[in-house]
C-alpha cells in the first residue's frame, strides 16, 4: 500500500485541464453506445462536495439513455455534512427501491461516494450496489487538497480519519466499485484504496478529479458495472 498523503501541486495544478474529457468523450460516443442496456433498474447517483446534481447530469443522461431509471439527490449542494446528508439520502434509496421493486445502485462522485458507501453499510437490503469515483475511502478530508480548509473550520482531521476508520468494523455487505486516478488533484488516489472491505474492485483511470464525471472510462465502467454488479469491468474501450 502507497503512503497515504494529499495530492502533489501539479496534480492540483492539472485539474485546470479538466475540459479535455469533453473532447474524448464526444470521440467515444460510438463505442459507449455499444454499451449493454439496462431494463429499467433504479440508479441513484450523489455529487462531490460543494456540488450538485447539475454536475452529474452528463453521467445521469448517458445511463438513462442506456435504459437505466436514474435519479439525482435532489438536496442541492453537497456542504459536506455526511452526518446530516446520511439518513436523508437513506430514505430516498430506501423509497426507490421500494417503488422499483429491487435494491438500488448508487454512484457517488467524491464525498458523494462517502455518503453512498454509509447507505449500504448501514441499510444493505435497499442497495443493489456502489460505485465511486475519486472518493476518499480513507481518512475523509485529511488526504484531499480541501484538508487545510476543514482545519481552518475547526475540523479535527486525526479525529475525523479515527471515526472514519472505527465504522469500518461493520463491513459493506454488497459489492463496491472504487473507481481513481492518480492525476486526481483534489483526494490523493491512496485514499482512494479500500483496505478493508472484500468486496471491492479497484479500477485506475486517467482523469483528473474534475474530470472523472465526464470521462469516457468512467462512463464505461459504470456502464459494465451496472450490467454485471459482481464481474470485474474491461479497462479499455
């Protein structure tokens, strides 16, 4: 296991590139779009911190468009709160799998993918399956560019890595996608590393961290995830 620590300054330096996903994602339309289709099975997918569902709409469009019945969080902003986000964003799996009939899968980008992993761990039978990208699995804000600003806040990032670290004795039950990058410049790619559930495919991209919602790879992945939740996704398009 690498030491876990903050992003270097040139991966922060290199998020400003963020927008050339665009690009490669118009060039893999063709074969995104020779993606297995969904038959309607309920996908919830949560932004990173300060975020929105504005910022997931791209990912949400693609695997709605593949048939998949996909829903944002509807909570605004993510400020960070993943105590108070926690029972809120609980109910909203809870009540779409209960109007679909089948456990839910949600996609969380950044701390997003904190708070859908504490959905599943806590409520399994609602959660079909998870899968992050770029979320800091270990130590919370600690091993993220934002740690300092926690700090100025008052934030005790020992402590926080420590409760973080203690509900990990209660394993996640269903089956988890950790998808990172070590060009992240927001959460160190380490962090992103799940040292203690089973369960759990790690897939590397080539994305920066702001980029990752609009990355032809991750789409791909998602995409295979969903299709076959226990079966190790293809790296390549």
């Amino acid at each position: 296991m690498s030491e876990l620590k903050s992003p270097s300054f040139m991966a922060i330096a290199r998020e400003s590139l963020s927008a050339i996903e665009f690009a490669r994602l118009a060039v893999a339309l063709p074969a995104l779009a020779l993606q297995a289709r969904g038959n309607g099975e309920p996908v919830m997918v949560l932004p990173g911190y300060g975020a929105s569902d504005t910022s997931t709409a791209p990912l949400r469009g693609y695997l709605s468009w593949l048939g998949y019945d996909v829903h944002g969080w509807d909570l605004g902003r993510n400020t960070g709160n993943v105590p108070g986000f926690l029972p809120q964003v609980a109910d909203l799996v809870r009540q779409l799998s209960e109007r679909s009939g089948s456990p839910v899968t949600i996609v969380g980008w950044s701390l997003g993918g904190v708070i859908a992993r504490e959905v599943a761990r806590d409520y399994p039978e609602t959660v079909r399956q998870v899968v992050t990208m770029g979320s800091p699995l270990v130590g919370g804000a600690k091993y993220t560019s934002l740690g300092k600003l926690f700090e100025s806040r008052g934030t005790d990032l020992d402590e926080m890595e420590a409760r973080i670290a203690a509900r990990e004795s209660r394993p996640i039950s269903v089956p988890v996608t950790s998808i990172y990058s070590k060009r992240d410049g927001i959460v160190g790619w380490q962090a992103s590393i799940d040292r203690f559930n089973a369960q759990v495919d790690h897939i590397e991209v080539h994305a920066t961290h702001l980029g990752l919602g609009i990355s032809p790879d991750v789409f791909r992945i998602i995409a295979q995830k969903l299709a076959n939740p226990g079966a190790a996704a293809i790296r390549k398009l």
